[in-house]
C-alpha cells in the first residue's frame, strides 16, 4: 500500500513539475530525410558561434529557436532542461550553467508581439513575470530563478542592441547585416550563441555567404546550417502545404518548401512561356475592372500596360501597351488620353440637335429621349459607339499606379492632363513573389496571368528578364538584372496591387 501511495505521489509531483515547466516535455519531431531534432543537435555543438536553422513554411523552425530561448535562459542544469534533453537525446553542453539572459529579435515589431513572444510563451515556466507583453516596443520575461529573456525587433536598429552582455541571441528570420554585428557583439562577455531561423526568400544574401557556403570567402569558421524540409513535418497536413506551394513560382517554392538558399540565376519568370501565358488579342468586355500601370522614361523607354480581371476565375489580362523612347511626359500622357477617348465624339459625347458635327454626320448619333433617334427629334444627342461609358473607348481604370520615384511625373499627369496615379509598392522580392503567384498554374493547370499578344514588348521583356549575377555584396538581396525591365516593372507594380496575399488597397492619389 505503502508503495501505491509512493508511486501515486510520484506521478503528482511528476505532473505537477511538467505544467509548471512545459519544455520539460517538449518533443522535437524527427523524419528520415529530416528532422527538427537533428537541426537543433547541429547548432547545439559545442564550439559553435552561430547556428542556422532554415526552413520552409510550417517546418517547425520558429518552435526550435524558442525552445533553444527558454533551455538557454534556464541553464543546462535546470531539471526542466535536463528533461527536455533526454527526452530529444540532445547534448547541451553548449548552454551555460545556472540561468541565462537571452535575446529574441523578430524582424518588426508587430512580428515580435504577434509570433515571437508567443512562441517563447509556450515553454516559459509558471510564475514568469512579463513587461509589456503584448505592447508595443521591447518586452521583458523573467523567469523564477534569474533568467531573462529580451525581446526587440530588427526594425530598431543596430542602436537598440547595443549596452548588453547575452548568453544566447535568437533572430527569427533574415535581420539587416549591420544590426546582426551589432548584437552578436553582445555574446562576446559569455562565449555565446546566435542562431538564426529563417525561410531565405531573398535568395542567397550574407546570411548565406558567411553562414552557409563553405567555399565562400566570408565564411565564418564556427557555423553550423541545417535546412527543414516543410514535408518532413508531422504536425502538417500535407493538403495544407500544396495548397499553400501551389501559389508560388519555381523560384520561390524551393526556399519554401526546402528552406533552400536558391541560387537566382538564370530567367526570374522561368515558369513564363509563350504557349500558356500568351493568348490571341481580343476585345475585353465592359463588365471586367480596369487598371493601368507607368513607368517613365525618356532616353530609356516608358511603358504604360493596360490590363483588365476576368471576375470569373480570377486571369489578370494584359491587353494593351505603350511603349516608347524619346517622348516627353506630355507627349506620352497624349497619346494615352487619345487611345482611351472615343474617335467618334473626340471625348464630348452630348451634343445639341444643330451642332455641326451631328449634321455632317448624324449616324453616329441618337437622341437621349425615347422619341429621337440618330440625332432626330431630340433636345440632347449622345455618342452611339461609347453609350456605355461616354467619351471612353471602355471603363476607365478602376486605379492607375505609378513608379513612386517618378512625384514630377506624376504631378504632370495630374495637373495637365487629368491623369491621376497612385504610388506603387515598390518592394521588388514581394511583387517578383506577386507577379510569379498569377503565373503559376492553379490545380486546373491555368494560369491567373496572360498577356495578349499585341504586347509584344512585354512578352520580349518577360522572356529576357534575369537575375543580376554580379550582385553578391553587401546587405542586398539578389535582384533582376535592370536592363530592359520597363514593362516588368510595371507589371509588378500591377500584380503587387493586387496581391492576394495582402489584399492591395489603394494609396494616396496625385
């Protein structure tokens, strides 16, 4: 009896030990090709300065790097690390004795407070005292015993991370360089850690010149990469991720389903091909929304594409171009009033019975009043040809955007010619991501971006449009190669206006 009662005692203070520590209990997962243990076993080695746990969506990445948070502000001799490392076979000897201060950085503030203070809360133990929590700015957790954990976020600025002394640094996804150096100078007093963990969207950036490529010359001796592969994750149904990888292009879906540092190379739109995303030019009806894109130039060409959506199924149609070297704004906002102004009316559609025009020419109109037709027996006359949107050839654009860098244009447009732009979304890798999304096939095998074959420059320009192979410095992400890149350009600005991902909206108008 004695020893029920010791083994019942035993199971409560058991359970009661691991709600009140819940990384004690926290299973890493594990699969043939890889695994979420193998990843954090492979930062974890002793020697290592930096760590680089990559992953695609839903690999299980973040859950790590907040386990590896609370472990290190613990210490490894805590019983609940102690637990948490049998439980996952791990060795950490690479964590410090007796509790620990740490830092967590997401990249924006609205990140930390919505994803990484979250995460980290998941396996604080019982009894931690949070400052500001789900504020705004930075946000302090102190667990019982001493160990601290400060969260700040990359859009600070390498400022914020200076004055400390950290026993291990976390950044959740690719933070700017200079903000990097900065904070792991922070570890310096106590021989510590930095690990990062990311989806390496950018292409192959610092993060992978000194933390990944080992041939490279900025490799830093003392790093340790492991990439997740989303698939491998049990926790995630697998219908999920295809449908989820299906939006993306094939640059993308490897850094996303991989964690793959993809090399940018080669062709941007590789998924782009005549035989699918080119289709016979034909008239679009009135009901489809408009919109219009610019980009200027003068000893290079400007480009204007006019596109409308197909609300059925969603095909963003690029149906018109203008594109051409040489002209002036003036020149050019001319040319594009005069394609949208209806030849029969020259834009003034209501005309009174004797006017001239109706007389030489009474065919092309009729009366407004039921008892008046082709320009007889009514007071006031209308354009047959642009009845359903007078003086237009169609609608007019539901938004025209514009390059953000180009305000003179813009006001042009405006002030002289009644031509008013938003700024486009400038963000290259997210509208390249937008623009790649609508040429990717759907599960019907169509794609949800075609380009009638009038734009023949357009359809040129997508085909040679390439990756800057010498960019391979600094903090820059990989990008297009700018040359002959107007109509992509445009199409970006376009597609990132669009985007279903962030629900476009409107800016400020000019």
């Amino acid at each position: 009896m004695n020893d029920a009662r010791r083994a019942v005692a035993v199971l409560d203070r058991l359970r009661r030990f691991l709600a009140t520590f819940p990384i004690a209990r926290a299973a890493l997962w594990t699969a043939t090709r890889t695994s979420q243990r193998a990843a954090v076993a492979a930062v974890l080695v002793v020697g290592n300065l930096v760590g680089l746990i990559t992953g695609g969506n839903r690999s299980g990445k973040t859950e790590a790097g907040a386990m590896l948070a609370v472990a290190f502000a613990l210490g490894r001799d805590h019983p609940a690390v102690v637990a948490w490392a049998q439980v996952n076979r791990l060795d950490v000897s690479r964590i410090q004795r007796g509790p620990g201060v740490v830092c967590c950085s997401a990249l924006t503030g609205n990140d930390s407070r919505r994803v990484q203070r979250e995460k980290v809360a998941a396996y604080l133990p019982a009894g931690t005292e949070w400052t500001n929590r789900s504020g705004a700015g930075e946000a302090t957790a102190r667990l019982p015993g001493g160990g601290v954990i400060i969260f700040k976020s990359n859009d600070q600025g390498r400022r914020a991370f200076q004055g400390a002394a950290w026993h291990f640094l976390w950044m959740d996804e690719e933070h700017d360089e200079p903000v990097f150096n900065e904070a792991r100078m922070r570890l310096a007093d106590h021989g510590g850690l930095a690990v990062f963990t990311m989806t390496p969207l950018k292409g192959r950036t610092w993060v992978w010149r000194r933390f990944s490529e080992r041939t490279h010359e900025d490799y830093e001796p003392g790093a340790a990469d492991y990439a997740l592969n989303s698939r491998d994750n049990p926790h995630v149904p697998q219908d999920y991720l295809d449908r989820l990888l299906s939006n993306y292009g094939a640059h993308e879906r490897a850094a996303r389903e991989q964690g793959s540092f993809v090399a940018l190379e080669g062709r941007v739109f590789g998924d782009f091909a005549r035989a699918i995303h080119v289709i016979p030019s034909r008239p679009i009806p009135s009901s489809w929304t408009r919109y219009q894109g610019w980009d200027f130039g003068t000893r290079n060409p400007a480009c204007v594409l006019w596109a409308a959506l197909d609300p059925a199924d969603d095909v963003l149609h690029v149906y018109r171009e203008h594109y051409r070297a040489g002209w002036t704004t003036k020149q050019h906002a001319e040319h594009v009033t005069e394609v949208e102004t209806c030849s029969a009316c020259r834009g003034e559609p209501e005309r009174s019975e004797d006017d001239a025009l109706v007389q030489a020419s009474p065919r092309g109109w009729e009366s407004v009043h039921p008892a008046g037709v082709f320009g007889f027996g009514g007071d006031e006359l209308r354009c047959v040809a642009c009845v359903e949107h007078p003086g237009r050839t169609e609608p007019e654009p539901e938004w025209r955007v514009a390059d953000p860098a180009a305000k003179g244009d813009r006001k042009t447009l405006a002030r002289h010619h009644d031509i008013r732009t938003i700024p486009a979304d400038n963000a290259v890798r997210s509208g390249l991501n937008d623009v790649a999304e609508r040429l990717a096939l759907d599960v019907e095998g169509r794609p949800h971006l075609v380009i009638h074959d009038s734009c023949r420059n357009t359809i040129a320009e997508a085909e040679g449009y390439v990756w800057d192979t010498t960019r391979r410095k600094g903090n820059d992400a990989d990008a297009p190669l700018k040359r002959n890149d107007h109509a992509m350009d445009v199409l970006r600005y376009m597609c990132r206006q669009l985007s279903r991902r962030s629900g476009g909206g409107l800016g400020a108008t000019a």
